[in-house]
C-alpha cells in the first residue's frame, strides 16, 4: 500500500527548507530528546528519516497500524516544533 496519510502537522507549523539535510539532524536531536522509549524512537525515525509507511512501520516493529499511528501522533507535533525552533 503506497497510500499516503497526513500526519496532522500544519504547513506554516513547519519553515518551507525544514526537511533539508539540517532538518533531519534537528529532527534526530528532538527525538533523542524527548521520546524516551526506544521503540518509540525506533518507529519515528524510521517515519521520519526513512519515510517508511505505517504499513511497513507496523510489520518492522511487529505492532498493529494502529499503535504505529498513536506513537507518530503522540510524538509528532513537539519533534517538529523542537526542529523548527532548533532550525531558526
């Protein structure tokens, strides 16, 4: 399934260059920081930085899509507004 799904966060939430090279260590930073168990950690960057599906998050980490898209939903709007502050 190649689907798709917003992930909930608002255009003017992030700078238009964020997802550059300097957007992803500043997403890696967040993600170090703030999300404390390690699966969570796992599942994000994978989300983030690979660009994996839920679908493909869900079967790489054995959980349903359903907990795939409660941790990206949990943790996605504090990853990037750290990102984007980080970013200037």
């Amino acid at each position: 399934n190649t689907t798709k799904v917003a992930l909930g966060v608002k255009a003017e939430d992030v700078d238009s260059c964020f997802m550059g090279c300097n957007g992803v260590v500043y997403m890696l930073a967040a993600i170090d920081e703030y999300v404390h168990s390690e699966r969570d950690r796992a599942i994000l960057r994978d989300r983030f930085v690979d660009g994996l599906t839920f679908e493909q998050l869900a079967e790489r980490h054995d959980v349903s899509t359903r907990t795939i898209k409660n941790v990206i939903y949990k943790h996605e709007y504090i990853i990037l507004k750290y990102a984007k502050r980080e970013q200037g």
